[in-house]
C-alpha cells in the first residue's frame, strides 16, 4: 500500500512539473536568398523578348514550364525570356524557376491575347477612278490581306489595310471583297465601284420640254469643262433663245446622279439693249391654281438619275426635299437678274420649259 501512494505521488509531481514548464523557443523569419531586382515578363500577344535579373548566393540556373515560353540565355544575374506570338483571344502564362544551389524562387511570365481590331467600313463604294483608301487595323500578330477580284489589291503596311484600286473603265458598277486576316480572326469589306459617269453620260441629247397641250425639243450636249465642271450646254442647233447658254450641273459619280440648282448662272443675254445675267429658277406652281412662286433658296433643287432602254439614255427630274412637292408642281424657267442674284431678278424671262427630261440623241 506505501508503495502505491508513492508512486502516485511521483505521478502527480511530474504532471505538475510538465503543467509548469517554460516554453523559450522562437519562431523564424524564413526568407529566401534568391531575390528578383527588375523584370519585364509581361508581353503583348506579339512574338517578344523581356527578362529579368536576380540577386543570389551562388550561380543561378532557370527552367519554364510552357512550350511557348523560351529562356534563351542565362547569364550572370541575368535570365532572357523570349515568348512566341500568341494567336489566340485568351491570355496565358507560365512559371519560371530559378535555382541557386538548394535555393529557389519562382516568377510568373505573362503574356496578353491576340488584339485584332480592324476598323472598317462594312461596306466601301468608290468611284469609277484609280485609287487607294486605308483604314487603320490594330493588330498584335502577324496579319495579311487579299481580295476575290483582280481589280483590288489590297496588302498590310504595319497597322494599316491598304486597299488600291483599279479604274473601272467599263459602263457597269462592279463589286468585290477584301479580307484581312490576323490569326485565326478575319475581317471584311465588300467593295463597289462605280462605271465612269463621263464615259458612259456625256453625249448629246433632245432637251424637251411641254408646252400647251404639245411638246418641244432643243438640242442639247452635256460636257464637262478643263476645270471638270458640268455643264447642259445649248448647242448651235439650239434658236437663237437659247444659244451660248449653259446649265450648271452638280453631278454625283458615284450614285450617277446630277442635280441643277436654283438660282445657278447660265450665261448673259443682250435684253433691250442691256446686258444682263440668265439665271435658272425653279418655279413653283401651286396645285390646282394658275399662279406661279419664285423662292430664294438657292438649296433648292431638281435631281436627275438615268434610265436606260433600248441602249439610250433618259435623264427624269424630281425637285428634292427643299421645294414644297405637296403644295406646287415644278416649273423651270431660265430668267434675267441684273447682277445674277436673286434681289436682281428683272422679272423677265427668256424660256419656261415646264418639268422637262433629256432624252439621248439619235
């Protein structure tokens, strides 16, 4: 019994002793030798070069962990990183190890998607002539451009999709595509050319015109000057009321289109012994009335567009939105001004040819 008793005292004194024990160990600062001084690891999606530059105990060797990602030199204190170019949207990274004797440290390696940001019209309409438009297209990999027509020859200058043209010498629009390609990311851009409006408009034709319950003609010949204005020029043939005289014409030669314009200047007549200017006047007779309106907005308008039938030509005439087609019907009359402005109008007028068209000559 003595024996068990102090043997439970044993027990409970070295209970105690371990309950009051010191515990005087210290926690560590475990920090790695191997520090990163400057890097330049984050790349567009390019093909690139960058690295960066350690500080370590002993020599370092690095190794990477992605088939897209290359240490192509490792000197000194110094590790060369070149990326292949990424040809994807999607970002992506790798990791690099370096090692010096027992030691290493790790740094990620980053590079950005394929940016492929083409900038372009959906559709380009040219005119009839010989040309080059650009657009600007951000691209980080390599890009190229090609086109489904001969006539176009679109190529890549840097960031620019350079599309050249060639003249449409023929007497039809024509249409094609240009495609730019970055990757596995193509773009496009459907292309029409407009046919030569002087090749295929600039003739002679009958200038006719209603009057009374019959109709009259006179010849006429649209041109274009040295300066490469239009013109409807009366031609000799034309009577004596309307010789020397030009109609400016405002033409369209992508949409082969014209338009004469109120108030334009046609030429000086010899009225009573005075000079004065012919100025063209679009008239506005009111529906269901005999009166007749001048108007001053020189935005006033009468817009021509061709109809072919038979291999000839006939221009028709519709005012545009400045004239008031549901209060008036259209009259175009060719007057006299002092001085060739509105205020000068000398209510006096050589010719009405009502709402006339050109028909293509014989």
């Amino acid at each position: 019994m003595k024996k068990i008793f102090c043997s439970l005292i044993l027990c409970l004194g070295i209970a105690g002793l371990s309950a009051c024990s010191d515990d005087n160990s210290k926690n560590l600062n475990w920090q790695s030798p191997i520090s990163i001084i400057n890097s330049n690891i984050i790349f567009e999606g390019n093909k690139a070069s960058g690295g960066l530059r350690v500080q370590a105990p002993s020599a370092i060797t690095a190794t990477v962990t992605a088939p897209w990602c290359h240490i192509s030199v490792v000197n000194g204190d110094s590790v060369t990183v070149n990326v292949d170019e990424n040809a994807t949207i999607e970002g992506r990274s790798a990791v690099i190890a370096i090692k010096s004797g027992d030691e290493e440290l790790t740094a990620v390696v980053q590079q950005k998607g394929l940016s492929f940001l083409p900038k372009m019209d959906k559709k380009l309409t040219l005119t009839s002539d010989k040309g080059v438009t650009k657009y600007y297209i951000k691209h980080t990999t390599a890009a190229k451009a090609w086109s489904n027509v001969a006539w176009l020859k679109p190529s890549m200058d840097g960031d620019s999709l350079v599309i050249a043209s060639d003249e449409n010498t023929g007497m039809a629009h024509r249409s094609g595509m240009v495609y730019v390609q970055s990757g596995p990311y193509t773009d496009s851009v459907a292309v029409e050319q407009a046919f030569s409006f002087d090749k295929a408009y600039l003739r002679k034709y009958n200038l006719r015109y209603p009057s009374g319950s019959d109709w009259k003609s006179t010849p006429v010949e649209m041109v274009k000057n040295e300066d490469g204005y239009y013109f409807l020029k009366f031609t000799d043939a034309a009577n004596s009321t309307f010789s020397g005289l030009e109609i400016p014409l405002e033409v369209d030669n992508v949409n082969m289109s014209i338009a004469i314009a109120n108030l334009a200047l046609a030429g000086t007549k010899i009225y009573k012994g005075t000079e004065y200017k012919v100025m063209v006047m679009v008239m506005g007779q009111k529906k269901g009335a005999t009166s007749i309106s001048r108007f001053s907005n020189g935005g006033i308008k009468l817009n021509g567009v061709p109809t072919v039938n038979n291999d000839k030509v006939t221009w028709n005439f519709t005012p545009n939105d400045q004239f008031n087609s549901e209060r008036y019907d259209y009259l175009l009359r060719l007057s006299l001004s002092t001085d060739g402005s509105y205020s000068g109008y000398a209510k006096v007028s050589i010719a009405t040819l009502g709402q006339p068209y050109l028909e293509q000559a014989d």
